[in-house]
C-alpha cells in the first residue's frame, strides 16, 4: 500500500455481498470514523450502523473500532479504514 500524504484512504462495501456497490475514496487526515462512515455510507440510522463494522489497517496489521469510538478516533497517515455492513 502507497501512503499518500495527509489524506486517508478509504473502501467501503455498503451492501450485505462485500463484491458489490464497493466505494473506493480518500478524505483528510484528522477525520474522525463517524465522519468517515457518514461521508462513505450516507444517510445511514443509528440503527444501521450498529451493523457497520469498521477496521483499520496499516503495515502492522489490522484492528476493529467500536461504535462507541468512532466520535474519537482519527486515523492517522498510512492508515487505510475498511467499512462493511454485516447482515
């Protein structure tokens, strides 16, 4: 993976089959995941997005964000955030 400076690459699969709709965009670094999910997946409730899970991934691996985090955490350079919907 390229690390491109001050930005934070993001792919989002906003339908149940992860091969379709994906969503491919890049925001700046300093977003928080809340901000990144609504700009990835508009318009979802509170209750979808109890259904959204959200990773981070890096060189180093990988890690799950919570719903209860997503207001605070802001994921730094050369951190690519995954999103997907689970059934």
């Amino acid at each position: 993976m390229t690390v491109q400076k001050g930005i934070i690459p993001i792919l989002a699969a906003p339908m149940i089959d992860p091969s379709m709709g994906r969503v491919e965009m890049t925001l700046p670094v300093g977003a928080t995941i809340a901000e990144i999910v609504d700009a990835a997946v508009p318009g979802l409730t509170l209750r979808d997005k109890t259904h959204v899970r959200v990773i981070l991934v890096d060189y180093r691996g990988s890690i799950h964000v919570g719903i209860e985090a997503w207001s605070k955490v802001r994921p730094k350079e050369g951190v690519r955030v995954v999103i997907r919907i689970l059934p």
